[in-house]
C-alpha cells in the first residue's frame, strides 16, 4: 500500500495505521515448503516509501526469515513428537509390568483406549503415568 492516505480498499485499517503515523505499507508473504508459514510487514511514516528496490530486497529477507521460521516449526514438531513418543514408552513400561504384557499389546491397548474415548494418544499416555491408574471409561 504506497499511501494509506488514499487508500480505499480497507478504510478502517488504514484510518488505525494512520493514527499510529504509518503513511507507506509493504506486505510480503513468507513461503516455504508449498505454503505460507507468516508475513513479513514492513511500515514507514512517509508515504510511497518502498519501490522497486525496497521490494526486492523484502523479497530477499522473506526468503531467509520463512526458512527460519519453518525450521523452527520443524523442530518445535519434533520436539513434540519426541516427547510424546517418551510419554506413550513410559505408559507401555507401566502395562507391560503391571498387566504382564507385551510391548505390542500395551501400545494396542493404548491405542485403543485413544479412540474409543477420542483422546490424543500422548494425553491417555500422560495420564496413566500422573495417575498411575487407569481411568474409567
């Protein structure tokens, strides 16, 4: 948006940014992996601040900082993963001995438990381990 003064298409966003003293507006999406995982938003107070060049080098730093930002959403995943697949071997250590179970059988009657109560398989896992009961259905 070169000029939020004589910008039509979203007044009552352009009359906010106004009030904040931002008169140029450049939007560009953050791509990575087929979608978009943000937007890198860059303001200035003068109006039609960012041509050609500005827009290219947005292009430049959007492409770094969606690397970035997707990488850090990867290992945020795997760290989740991780963790859950911890919890879900605590809670079969804690079948397999108590019920003389295999580790197969244990996942099984995990497994099973998550979807006849339709709960994600970490939480049934995390509270087997907190209660060291199993809850009732």
């Amino acid at each position: 948006m070169p000029d939020t003064v004589e910008a039509t298409q979203w007044p009552e966003w352009s009359k906010k940014v106004l009030e904040l003293g931002v008169h140029s507006v450049l939007d560009v999406p953050l791509w990575a992996g087929g979608g978009t995982v943000g937007v890198l938003g860059l303001y200035s107070r003068t109006a039609n601040a960012f041509g050609p060049d500005e827009e290219a080098i947005a292009y430049i730093l959007a492409r770094h900082a969606a690397v970035a930002v997707a990488t850090a959403r990867r290992e945020q995943d795997l760290t989740v993963r991780v963790d859950a697949r911890k919890l879900v071997g605590q809670a079969m250590g804690i079948l397999m001995e108590r019920y003389n179970l295999t580790d197969d059988q244990a996942f099984e009657v995990l497994r099973r438990y998550s979807q006849d109560t339709n709960t994600k398989l970490r939480e049934v896992a995390q509270q087997l381990i907190d209660t060291r009961h199993w809850p009732k259905l």
